[in-house]
C-alpha cells in the first residue's frame, strides 16, 4: 500500500460546470482511491473502481451513483495517482467533477509529487487469457434514439462504430498500451501510440515527458451544443485543443501533432487504474472510448481464469 506523506490541496473549474471545484487528497491507511463529496451531507465513500463506474456517456469516466453522490471526469486524476505509484488516498471534493486543470494529467502529477510518497508497491493484475470489447457493445446499451441518433451522425461523417479495447498477456511486468484513432478531421486523421509502463522511474519519466500533458480535445462548434446541454461550460482554450470548423486545424497550438492519440493514453491508464493496481498485459485500443475501457475490465473480472493477483507488498 502507498499513499502520500501530506494532503494536497488543488483547485480548479470544471469542464461542464464551469465553477470552481476544490480537492484535498488525503493519506489513507486502508488500500484503494476513495472520494468523498464534501458538499453533500451524509454520502459514503467513493470507491474509484471499475464495478463502481456510473456514466461513461460525456466522454469522461464517473463514478458513483447517478442520482447521488458521483465525481465526474476522474480519469486525468487517477492516472497520475497510478503514475506516482499511489494506490490509497481519500480525496475530498466540493463538487460533482474534478478540476480540468489544463486538460491533461500533467499538474496533477506534479501536485502530488511535491507532496512526497511513501514506500511500497503497488497491486499488480496480469492478465491471463485474452478479453475484447466491442463498439456494438456499448451501442446495445443505449435507447433505440440514441442508437438512431448516432447512426446518421456516423453515416454523415463518414466515421464507422468499429472500435475495439483488447486485453492481452504479455510478460506480466508491464501495462502496454497501443492505441488508434481514426477521425476524418484532416488535423487528425489515422494516429497511432505506444506508451509502455513497467513501474520503473524510465517509464514513468517518459509518460511524463512525452503523454501526460497531451490535453483533451474537440471541435469548436461543438460547444455552444454542450453548453445549452449543460455540459462545457468549463471548456476554454486552456484546457481543451479546440479544432476548427472545416476539421484541417485547431484555433490553438497542439504540443504534437498526435498529441490527440497521447490523450487516449492518457484516459487509458487513468481508466485502467481503477482495477484496483496496475494491468500487466497488452492494452490495444482501435477507436477506443471510456466505454470500452470499462466494459474491457468488467470482462477481465468477470472470470477468474481470466487473471491473478499479485498483493501488494
């Protein structure tokens, strides 16, 4: 179990709500990522896990009850949790989503390096027997408008719900993601990247030099659609690679030109960590979502024969 040596206080907006959001993340003694909803009076704590994920439908993973106490868009945060190496803390949040800092895990980590880590390792889950989830998948769960809805705007773009996230053994020391985005966007296109953690500070430094601040992304037109839906309302070109109308370029500078396919890393691993410890296997995801990465874990669980656990030590 590894924890911090201080809480951590950040603040920040967020990217639907647009109001200022607080969090202290504190050391815990008891194994697992907890949130708690500060602003509500009587609510349990969250456990940040893949069985405990409520919504995946606002390109973002919560968690929590819908209709009660739940913490939207949580992947960035956990992923530099699981970058630094911590697997228990209890983080107190104001709000219903976590601050969007500069759209990426970037701050995140350096927060909380700065608070200093105690020693220790960290969970491992290695993957045993291959598991896919499929775009189709997450459709089936969506009401017939919905799925109709989705049908034209594919049929009109051009795009095609052939996604995939698979789950594959490997050496069992290391999560290794490859991921694939194909967007007809022109400035995107067809991205690929390869991250590959093994808990080593060479893996970590090169998540961090060349993933963590790959920010979120989307098209400028379609914001003022988000916000008369209540969502976006945080979204600025701080915290969000805006891209133009025609799709062939972005209204603010991009650190990478793939930078959008490091982003998908960057979901990946926060949405992988909530497992529970670190995924050793093979990670490819083909047009993936945070759908997809939920489902991918349920059916990794679902079947024992399907991993082992490595306690921490």
């Amino acid at each position: 179990m590894i924890t911090f040596k201080s809480p951590i206080n950040i603040s920040g907006v967020g990217i639907h709500s647009g109001k200022t959001v607080n969090i202290v993340v504190k050391p815990a003694d008891v194994p697992g990522i907890f949130f708690r909803r500060v602003d509500m009076v009587g609510t349990d704590l969250i456990p940040a896990t893949f069985d405990n994920v409520g919504e995946t439908k606002m390109r973002n993973t919560t968690i929590g009850k819908m209709s009660g106490a739940h913490v939207q868009t949580v992947e960035h945060l956990m992923a530099a949790l699981f970058m630094v190496g911590v697997d228990s803390a209890i983080i107190e949040i104001d709000g219903a989503e976590t601050p969007i800092l500069d759209g990426s895990a970037a701050e995140f980590i350096t927060a909380f390096e700065n608070a200093g880590i105690t020693k220790g390792k960290m969970k491992r889950v290695i993957v045993k027997q291959p598991v896919v989830a499929y775009a189709n998948e997450v459709l089936k769960q969506l009401p017939w408008f919905v799925r109709a809805k989705i049908w034209v705007m594919n049929l009109i773009s051009g795009r095609k719900a052939d996604g995939f996230v698979k789950l594959s053994p490997n050496d069992e020391k290391s999560l290794d993601i490859k991921a694939t985005l194909i967007y007809p966007e022109k400035i995107i296109g067809k991205q690929s990247y390869s991250y590959s953690c093994d808990g080593t500070k060479k893996s970590v430094d090169d998540f961090k030099e060349n993933v963590a601040r790959a920010r979120t992304f989307g098209k400028y037109s379609e914001w003022e659609y988000l916000k008369k839906h209540g969502m976006g309302h945080g979204a600025s070109e701080e915290n969000v690679i805006a891209l133009n109308d025609a799709g062939d370029g972005t209204l603010n500078p991009t650190i990478w030109p793939d930078e959008f396919v490091r982003h998908k890393i960057v979901d990946a691993v926060g949405d992988m960590f909530t497992s529970g410890g670190m995924i050793c296997g093979s990670l490819e995801s083909y047009k993936g979502s945070h759908a997809l990465n939920n489902i991918v874990l349920k059916k990794l669980f679902s079947d024992p024969k399907n991993y082992v656990i490595i306690d921490a030590e």
